[in-house]
C-alpha cells in the first residue's frame, strides 16, 4: 500500500504545492485534487527522505514501459534517475536543495504516473488520428478514481487490474512479454526456400523448421533434431497454421514458408497495435453479445460471457471496407427484400440492364417508387436512379443477394448482417468479397440463437419456406461490436495471428512506430519489485 511521510520535512508539502501550481495544463487538475486532499504529504517518499516501495516500483515500471507496450522516454524516466542520484548525493548540509530535489522526484513520479494511466485506459493515440473507419472507442476513465485506487491497492495491483479491465489486453501484455524475451535471444530461425515440405521428406532445411516452431511452442522442444518431416513435426505445422488462420493441411507450402518466415520484429509490432486498439475498447462488451472479428472472417455470439456460436463470416472488400463500429441489433428479416443500393445501382446494374433488358427479371428486381410501389421498367433510367425518384430492389427468394434471413441494427453506416445464397465463397480462407455487410454462413443458427426464447427451430424453417416477408423483434436486443484485431489470445490460450486485409496494422504502426521503442531486458510487470 503506498504510505504517507508522516515526520517528512515541513517544508515539502510548502514546495509540491508551488510545484504542482506551475505544472503544465494537463494532468494538473488532477494532481491539484489528488494531494489537496491529503494536505500535500509525499505519496513515494519515505520519512528517511528516500523512495519508498511503492516508489521504488513505480520507477522500476516506467523504466520498463515497453512491458505495456509504451515508451519509458514518454515517462521523464532519465530525470527521474538524475533526480534520484542528486538526492542520495546530498547529506543534511544542504537540506533546502534537497527538499526541493525530493518534491520535483514526488510531482515527477505522479504526473508519469498519471501519463501512464492514461496511455493504459485510453490509449496512446485516439482512433481517429489513423483510422477514419473506426467508430468505437470508450469514454476517458477518472484518473484521480484510479490514483485513490492505488493508495488503496498499490501500483502492481492498479496496473494488474487495469490490464485485466480492457477483454483480451492481458493475456496481449503477456504474449508481447515472451515475444520481447524471443527477441532478445536472437529471434527464431528462417527456413530457406526450396520445395514443399510435408510428411516423409528428408532435408536440412527440417530441422531448421524443427526449431522454428519449438520458438513459438507449436511443438515441443527436444533432442530429436533429425532431417525426417514425421508426425510430431506435421502436427507442429498443424498447429501453426490454425493459429494463423491458415488452411489447416500440414504442409509447408509458399503461404505457410511465407508465415513461418515473418521475422519476430514484425510480430511485436502487431502485438502494439493490437494492444493500443485494446486502449480504445471498452472496459466489458457485457455478459450477451455478437462480435465479427473482421481480419478473422468470423462471427461469434456469446450468452452470460460463453461462447455459444462461432461461423465463418464474410466482410467488405478492401475497396468497400467494413467499418469498426457498435450498434444494437433490434430485429429479423425473414425473406427480405434487396433495396438495392444507388451505387450498385449505377455501377453494375444499370450497365447490365443496358447491354440485356432480361437481366432484371431473370434475377427478380423490380423498379420501384420511393413508396415501394412498383413502376414500369421504362423508368429506369441513370437520371431517375440519381435523383432519387426510383429505387431497384430484389424480390425475397431463394437467389436474392441477402438470402433467407437479414439481421438488422440500425445505425449510420448502413450495415448489417444477412444471408447469402453463394455459399461457395465460404470455402476461401480470407473472406474479403463484400460491399461492407457481413454474410454469415449459418443464418439459421444465428436465428436461433437470437430467438432462443420466441422461435424453436422447425418455427423458423417453417417460416422461412413460406417466402413471405416478416419482422421479427427481439424481445432482448443484444449489442453487435464489429471489431478489427489481428492479434488475440483465443479461449484455448493459444496466441492467434491474422494477415491486415485493409492495411490499418501499417497504418497504426506509422503513428505509434514515433512514440515507441523495444525493450531490451524485458522484465515481468506483474511481479511485485522489491524496494531496492
């Protein structure tokens, strides 16, 4: 528990509060607060004028800032060590200096304090500096709560629950823990190119891929350095390409080499990308929730904080990309109509129409008013399209573009989520194909578990083979988050990588990449310091 310096100098509380008064703008409201309410006695000092323990491991974790994926410079971590060795260099013959040297170490260690806070919960940059597509971030917590917390709790505990606030970031801190220890040790090895590696070959160049996949732990450390690709080295490269949302055949193919061969640099740097977007997360997504992981392609429904539905997903093309973004899904469409929207409208549809006046019909649009009356199809025209006096929507049927089921949130991006009758494009591994809504493979099952209460399943079946149009309000909305994480530690503890199909990783990075650096000693910061 941080202490207080009852039997301090009288005169230090005299110099923070001068100290704190000059302070810049921000963080200084805060500071104010914080020791106005305890009279201006020291929060790091001890009453032999040296730092405590909690100020002892406070400095100990801004010097390993990297550990949070932050930059110890952002943290005054060079003053704070010239302030530290000034003050152990000067006795009792000059107790004025050292008062004022001991106060400027005090207000240093809590305005970094408080920085740090701040970077933890909320972030180092904001969303929209490098993404105009995220539209998802919490609100800025109340640093001076969180200080109060750790008079109570300490440092190490602040931090450890503030790391285990933010779903998924704790388990990220950890993983870029052991990836900066890999580092540090020289990295993995390369595998040269060369031919397909699967079950039987014979080569040097497996037993390069043997303590390849020992370094990530796809497969156990051992003796056994031979030249054979036998069983426990397929399921090493099983076990990778899953983690790597790759297809899943244990060979060692151009795509799988090509992975394998991504240097850890790299990997730590999606690491702090991905834990700066947990920053911007809110603290819990709720007990009932769906989440489309976009570079995942998958969507997963979760009922009192369990997994309870997975299924492949298909998102927006690079070109028309998904936007990051949460909303309350309120209501079903079964057998909906495709108001077909006017870009798709003037750039595919139209052309089509011009060069066949049957391609409209065959695939069952019709022209319709702004009322949703029908019009003849002599009123199709580009003009018309553009001011907005007809619109072209696809009849409900088993070929209409949104497929059987439509699952509706509204919101200000004009997504949602819907069925799909081109099952096939399922089968590819990165599914990028959309205009910006999310396909689901399984419509029913997602019916069903949004019903679960309202609609056994022979009641949607039987709903869905009658053609006819109906809404379907939920009697429970449950929020939707559309995220984009390309790093995670899944359920199982498995760490997961996917390839940045819209670019934002690199994005990111060109922003954080200025404000960070490596660690060198990696230190764990959820080990309690000792004083020194």
């Amino acid at each position: 528990m941080v202490g207080s310096a009852q039997g301090q100098e009288i005169a230090i509380p005299h110099v923070l509060e001068d100290l704190i008064d000059d302070m810049p703008e921000r963080y200084r409201t805060e500071l104010t607060e914080i020791y106005d309410d305890r009279q201006y006695e020291p929060l790091w000092l001890s009453q032999s004028q040296k730092l405590n323990a909690e100020g002892q491991t406070l400095l100990q974790i801004l010097k390993g800032a990297e550990q949070l994926g932050l930059n110890p410079t952002d943290y005054d971590y060079s003053e704070l060590q010239w302030l530290q060795r000034t003050n152990q260099l000067f006795s009792e013959e000059r107790p004025v200096f050292r008062t004022n040297v001991l106060a400027r170490l005090e207000v240093v260690l809590s305005k970094n304090f408080l920085k740090m806070l701040d970077h933890v919960t909320s972030g180092r940059l904001t969303p929209g500096q490098t993404n105009e597509k995220w539209y998802l971030q919490d609100e800025r917590p109340l640093l001076t709560r969180i200080m109060l917390q750790t008079l109570e709790t300490g440092v190490t505990a602040t931090l450890d629950s503030l790391a285990g606030a933010h779903e998924g970031y704790k388990p990220l801190l950890h993983a870029l823990e052991e990836y900066l220890t890999i580092k540090a040790e020289g990295g993995w090895p390369a595998i040269p190119d060369g031919p397909l590696l699967l079950k039987g070959t014979n080569s040097e160049r497996v037993k390069v891929l043997r303590r390849r996949l020992a370094a990530t732990g796809d497969m156990k450390e051992g003796a056994d350095h031979t030249k054979i690709f036998d069983q426990e080295v397929m399921e090493g490269v099983e076990k990778f390409q899953s983690r790597h949302g790759l297809a899943v055949d244990g060979i060692v193919g151009p795509t799988t080499l090509h992975t394998l061969n991504i240097p850890v640099e790299s990997r730590i740097q999606q690491l702090l990308v991905n834990l700066e977007r947990r920053r911007w997360m809110p603290r819990t997504l709720g007990p009932d929730y769906i989440v489309v992981n976009i570079p995942d392609f998958r969507l997963m429904a979760y009922r009192d904080g369990t997994s309870q539905l997975e299924m492949p997903v298909i998102v927006g093309k690079p070109m028309t990309q998904t936007p990051i973004f949460t909303d309350i899904l309120e209501y079903l469409v079964f057998n909906p109509y495709w108001n077909v929207p006017i870009s798709i409208v003037r750039d595919e549809i139209l052309p089509k129409f011009q060069e066949d006046p049957t391609y409209l019909a065959e695939r069952n649009f019709e022209v319709v008013d702004v009322d949703e009356q029908p019009m003849d199809i002599a009123h199709l025209t580009s003009e018309n399209i553009q001011n907005g006096t007809i619109r072209i929507r696809q009849k409900p049927g088993p070929n209409n573009a949104l497929g059987l089921v439509k699952f509706m949130f509204p919101n200000d991006h004009a997504i949602y989520l819907h069925d799909t009758p081109a099952d096939h494009l399922f089968d590819a591994s990165e599914r990028d194909f959309s205009h910006g809504c999310i396909r689901v493979e399984r419509p029913t099952d997602l019916a069903a578990f949004l019903l679960n209460e309202q609609w056994n399943q022979k009641d949607i079946v039987l709903a869905l083979e009658s053609s006819e149009r109906r809404v379907i309000k939920l009697s429970q909305a449950i929020p939707v988050y559309i995220l984009y994480f390309t790093v995670w530690v899944a359920q199982d503890g498995t760490l997961q990588f996917r390839h940045d199909p819209y670019g934002h990783d690199d994005r990111l990075w060109a922003a954080l990449r200025p404000l960070l650096s490596l660690a060198k000693n990696p230190i764990n910061l959820f080990r309690q310091h000792s004083a020194g």
